[in-house]
C-alpha cells in the first residue's frame, strides 16, 4: 500500500546541509498498522511528512496505491492527498468552530452539499464517541476529545490511509490508551491502513503489526511486533524492547557480571515467554528436572497485539553440570539469553 525506495531528504541552510532521511526503503501493506519509532531526532517526523510529500524528498520514490506521488502533477498530488488523512500532535482544530464543523472542514472545502456532509460527519461523530459534543467548541473539550475530533476530520474524506504523527504524545496514559483501541477498531472496521509514527514502544507494542527503527536518518531494523519484540536484533532495538516491557538494569549484580564463566561462577540470563508458554511452569520443571534453583531478579508480563509476552531475569544456582544442562533445558523450549556470569 505505503512503499518508500532509497527515501533520502535532505535540507539545505546557510549553516550546512543537513541529511534527515538516509536511503530509507520500507513496505507498509494493505489494512495493516505499521509503527515507525525512534528517538528525538532520528527523522520520524520528516518520514510522514514525506509520504504525503508535505515534504519533498530529496531523492527516492514514494509510492501509495501503486503511484509515485513524486512524478504527478500538482493536480494529481492534490487528488492523491484526498486518499491520505493525517492526524497530528497538537489536534491543529480550529477554535472558532464547532466539532461537527471541524470535521466538516476537509468537504466544506471541496464544496460538497450540506446533505453529503451531514451523510459524511453524522457517522464519524457516532464512531469516535462525539455524539454529544457535536454543537461544543475545542475550548469545551478535553485532550482525548480534540485528538477524536481531529481523527474524524481526518476520516472525513474516506482516505485509504491514515498517517499519525505522535497522535498520542501529547495525552496522559489513560486517554492514549482510548485513542489507540479507537485507531484499531478504525483500522478493523475501515479496512483503513495505518502508518503511525512515534517515540513510545508502548503505542507499537498495543497496536501496531509490524515496527521499523529509525536512527540518524538510517532505518535500522524492522520486522513484525511479534518478532521484534522476542528476537531483537540491534542494541537499539533491545533498548526499546526493555523500556516497554519496563526491565531494568539489576545495578547490585551488574557491575560485577563477567562475559565468560570462571570456575564458581553462576549464569544470569534473561528468559522470553511468548503466547502459551507464559502459563507453563518451565521454571519449575527445570529445577526440579536439573537440580538447580533460581533467584528471580525481575519479571514481567505484557500484552504484544493478540499474544501474551513475559520475560524473566533469573541467576541460576546449581554445580558446573547442572547448570550447563538446565540451559540446554530451556533453550530448547524458550528464547534464553546469557547475559553474565557472577561469583
């Protein structure tokens, strides 16, 4: 549906040139709901604003729907646009209009009838849960309700794809969480495709079916949640990945963790529970199969699109033999990671 090839911008000033975007290619399909995530800096922001040429890439192709948008007129990019909506941090709602004619705004605009909106807007307001704030004015609203204005604006010209950039960064935890299960039932209802930029692995990790990293304008990884989540692959990726499922480095062991075993010494290592196996008693069955003991450091359980996914950092208590073999032990089960060696 969303197709970047070799996407590279770069602007241009009197105090030097500066690449945003560095040879970027990615692939979002049909109906599905693609994160984009990276820190501050990383080139998030110019990617979106990119897909709808808000920003002209400096090189590269940028296809939606089987058209490079880089080689149509300005009148086929104005039409092309009508199949993109986009929604933005700071909800962009005009304050001297109502809700009902915020989200009219985009047909207003193309002249349509006041039969064809209401036909239009009628629905929106009863799928984003505004019903009763149709005649209110954003000064009435909260910051959940100008985002859900702003998503039904975005809505109102039937666009194939929605773009989102940090739709949720401004909004406390609780209302991101309402936003984000509108977004997917808008995805799941709509059959509308999603690209969602952000720097929270928790949005990507609630909804999003497959995630790429930005870095310094290079994407660094993608892959599907699923996937990223339980085989990381970069070192950014993993950092992402411990801050959403909230691991933290165990400080009293750290410092004295070694890369290789020496005689006396106990492995820590950091255990991926994925779907079913988070009801499983693994933990048990190892000790009691290897004879060896486990002292939980951390623990935690998350929710990653439809499936379950724990993790568990344990230091493992046995003789050299015992260990070794309740290693083998999980590894043939689950995804397990060696991440030192204490004394």
């Amino acid at each position: 549906m969303i197709e970047l090839k070799q996407l590279t911008k770069t602007f241009v000033s009197d105090g030097g040139n500066v690449t945003a975007l560095n040879n970027v290619s990615l692939y979002v399909p049909r109906g599905k709901i693609y994160g984009v995530i990276g820190s501050s800096g990383a080139g998030k922001s110019t990617l979106i604003r990119c897909v709808n040429l808000l920003e002209t890439p400096s090189s590269g192709a940028v296809i939606v729907d089987g058209q490079d948008l880089m080689q149509l007129s300005k009148k086929a990019l104005r039409q092309a646009r009508h199949t993109m909506g986009m929604i933005f941090q700071h909800f962009n709602l005009l304050s001297s209009r109502t809700v009902f004619d915020n989200i009219a705004l985009p047909l207003k605009l193309t002249e349509q009838s006041k039969v064809a909106i209401e036909a239009t807007v009628a629905p929106l307001l009863t799928l984003t849960g505004l019903e009763d704030k149709r005649n209110h004015y954003p000064t009435q609203l909260s910051g959940g309700q100008k985002q859900r204005v702003a998503i039904a604006r975005a809505l109102a010209s039937k666009p194939q794809v929605l773009l989102c950039d940090e739709a949720t960064s401004a909004l406390d935890p609780q209302t991101t969480s309402s936003i984000l299960a509108l977004l997917k039932d808008i995805n799941r209802k709509l059959k509308i495709t999603i690209l969602m930029i952000t720097h929270e692995m928790d949005v990507v990790k609630s909804i999003c079916d497959q995630v790429a990293i930005l870095s310094q304008g290079k994407l660094v990884e993608e892959n599907t949640v699923e996937e990223f989540f339980v085989n990381p692959k970069t070192a950014l990726a993993r950092k992402f990945v411990r801050s959403a499922t909230h691991e933290k480095p165990v400080s009293e062991i750290e410092h004295h963790l070694k890369q290789k075993p020496i005689s006396g010494s106990r492995p820590v290592v950091r255990i991926t529970f994925v779907g079913d196996t988070t009801n499983d008693p693994l933990i048990t069955q190892t000790a009691r199969a290897c004879n060896v003991d486990f002292v939980v450091l951390q623990a935690d359980i998350e929710s990653v699109g439809n499936k379950r996914l724990g993790f568990l950092m344990v230091e493992i208590l046995g003789d050299e033999q015992a260990t070794k073999t309740a290693l083998e032990y999980l590894k043939a089960r689950l995804k397990v990671e060696v991440l030192g060696y204490v004394c």
